[in-house]
C-alpha cells in the first residue's frame, strides 16, 4: 500500500513523543484523526477536506475514513493537510505535507519539540456506571423480535460511564490501549477512540481480504467457545450474511469450513478469514457500503435489525461503525470502530454490544457485555 504517494516528507521527531503530541493536539484544539494500518500509525493533523470515497490517484496521500454505526448515512472521507507516520519499528515520527508550508503553518515542530512523553498514572477514577435493567431489557426485547420471527439475530449494546481523572487525555488513553492491546488496531476520530480488534475488510490490488469476529469467551475458554452451538450458530449467521452482500462484488471467496480462534487478549473471538478476487472497478468503499453494519454489530436481517436498534438504542453515535485509510490507487484497509470510547462532561462513555439468537441467555449476554468494556476500562485504570 502506497498511502504517502504525493506527499513530501519535511521531518521527523521521537516516536516516544507521539502520544504526547497528541495530547497536544488536544489542547491546543487542532483537529486530528488516527488509524493504525498496514503495521503503522497514520495521524492526518491540520483542518480536513472531505473527499470522493474513491480519490483516486489525484488525491495525494492517504484518506482517512469513518462513519458511525449507520454508515450509509454518516460515511466520510477526508484527506489532510499533514499526515504523522509512526512505522513499524517505532522508532521516530516522520512528518509529511501534501502542500509546501503545510506543517509550519500548523506549528508542528514547535508543538513536537515542547511535548512531554506522557506520564504514568491511572485516566479513571470512581466506580463505573453501568444500565445493567435497561441493557437486560433490550436483549429481552430481542430474543421477543427472535421468537416471533422478526429477526434470526440482534446484537444489543449495553453503556456505561465513569469519571476521569485531571491526568485523562486521549494520547495518554491511546498509549495504553496500545500497551494493553499490542495486537488490535487504534483509531480515533472526532474524540471517539479506541483499540479495534476487528478487520473489516482490506483491498490490495484486486485481493480482498476480511477478518470477521462474532462469538466471544474469556481467556481460558477456548475450547467451549470452539464447540458452543449458540456462538457457532450466531457467527455463522454473520459469515452467510458477509457472502451474500460480496456475491455482486467479488468472483470468488475462500473461508476455512469451520471458524478459528482470534486471540483479542484478555478475550478471545471465533473469527472467519475470508479472501476474494474483486471484480473491476470495485472500490473498497463499495465494498464497506454494501456489508457494513455487518451482522458482528446490527442482526439478521440487516435492514429490519437496524430498524429495531434506530428505537432501542440512541447512544451508539460512532460505535460500530468503521475506520480506516486509503492510499490514492484505492487500496487500503478498514476496521470497526469497538473497543472504544467517547469523553462527555468529564465522564468517559462506553459502549459494547453482544449477539442475541434464539439460545441466549440474557445473564450471559450482559456479562459478555461487560467484560469488553472492562477491556477498555481496565487498561486506562492502571497507574
């Protein structure tokens, strides 16, 4: 992937210092937006310019893509002025331009050289706030819509909040995420970050490649996750989905028969790689628009379980939605926006969903809830 053709690069500073920077951005109200991709840290800094969804190769550099959960209605491309790289080894942060002037005129030598590697310290204090009754009676809700036929599957979100600390900044959260979860992929756009386990899809070429993850279980319960009906049926009914919506899309689509193990750390995911020969002209955002919300995170049948969470669940804002980077030939990669979380008023919200069918258990399904914002929770708690 060729994400910085067209841009020049005009410097570089100390990876340590990246989250600092950040924190940076933050304060001084510059706007910035982060995905991790292809094994690197992109961070397009400086006031966006929305794009076409295919930029194609006028477009200099890489284009940044988000949306919330329903993407038809919020997906948004935007290309910026100056683009941070972060590579593979970690060691330094280069600095690119799409224009001549571009990161003096944002300060960004100035900013990088007064930055401080970010402390230690817990970013959460007090207890978390949780709507265990109302999230239990979405998902009784659901399993009703189920047992009278409305829908096959619906994944029901549950939300809580807890207070930060003076110390909280999303460079310092990012930091660790990224030390709790080496193995997810960070992302924050308009003040919602986190780490995102999840591939949605990736194009390389005419190759598209997708990492897909529905049924979950604590470390240490891996050979029940393998052999549950419940979360073997649940993920099955997202792969079928999946193969439907690429059937316009790609020649061929090769799965293992039987899903695999996708180790998230502290959880564990059932996962189905799936690899595919794209038609011509397929862009990777009609591949996005045309499966996304994938039934990891609205149901089955799409359309009727999005009407259903449109009523039940008004706080999912960018939550399940996608992040992601596209370099000016269209290749890129995509990841869902879980894991994650939003500061409001001083309080951090989160929010996490899990996949309801006809054999769940609503006790079950709010714990699953809860040990995945325990997952966020957890790492911003530590000092």
């Amino acid at each position: 992937m060729r994400f910085l053709a067209g841009l020049s690069m005009v410097g570089s500073f100390g990876a340590g210092l990246l989250y600092g920077f950040i924190t940076s951005l933050e304060a001084h109200h510059i706007p910035f937006q982060l995905v991790e991709a292809a094994g690197s840290l992109y961070v397009g800094v400086g006031q966006p310019v929305l794009c076409a969804s295919d930029p194609g190769i006028s477009q200099p550099g890489p284009c940044f893509l988000s949306s919330g959960f329903l993407v038809s209605e919020s997906f948004q491309v935007r290309s910026y002025p100056v683009v941070l790289v972060a590579g593979r080894d970690r060691l330094e942060v280069d600095v690119y331009e799409a224009h001549p002037r571009a990161a003096s005129e944002l300060g960004i030598f100035g900013l990088a050289s007064d930055v401080r590697i970010v402390a230690g310290g817990a970013l959460l204090q007090g207890d978390r706030v949780h709507d265990l009754e109302a999230t239990s009676r979405r998902i009784q809700l659901a399993k009703l819509a189920i047992d009278q036929g409305q829908l096959t599957k619906l994944v029901v979100a549950g939300h809580a909040t807890q207070e930060v600390t003076e110390r909280f900044s999303i460079g310092g959260a990012l930091s660790r995420l990224k030390k709790a979860h080496p193995a997810s992929h960070l992302y924050c756009v308009d003040g919602f970050f986190g780490a995102s386990p999840e591939l949605v899809a990736a194009k390389s070429g005419n190759l598209l490649s997708l990492r897909p993850l529905a049924g979950t279980a604590l470390r240490g319960g891996q050979v029940a996750l393998l052999n549950s009906s419940k979360d073997l049926f649940e993920h099955r009914l997202m792969v079928e989905q999946l193969c439907d919506d690429l059937g316009g899309f790609v020649k061929e689509l090769d799965r293992p028969a039987r899903p695999v193990l996708f180790d998230a750390g502290r959880l564990i995911h059932l996962a189905t790689p799936m690899r595919g020969r794209l038609l011509p002209g397929v862009t990777l955002a009609d591949v996005v628009l045309a499966i996304a919300p994938t039934a990891a995170v609205s149901g089955v049948p799409r359309i009727s379980a999005v009407e259903m969470l449109r009523e039940l669940e008004i706080f999912r804002g960018k939550y399940a939605g996608i992040v992601g980077l596209t370099d000016p030939f269209g290749d890129g990669e995509v990841y869902l926006s879980i894991r994650g979380a939003s500061v409001v008023d001083g309080r951090l919200d989160l929010v996490a969903g899990a996949g309801i069918v006809a054999d769940s258990q609503v006790d079950s399904e709010v714990a699953e809830i809860e040990a995945k914002i325990d997952v966020v929770t957890r790492a911003l708690s530590a000092r």
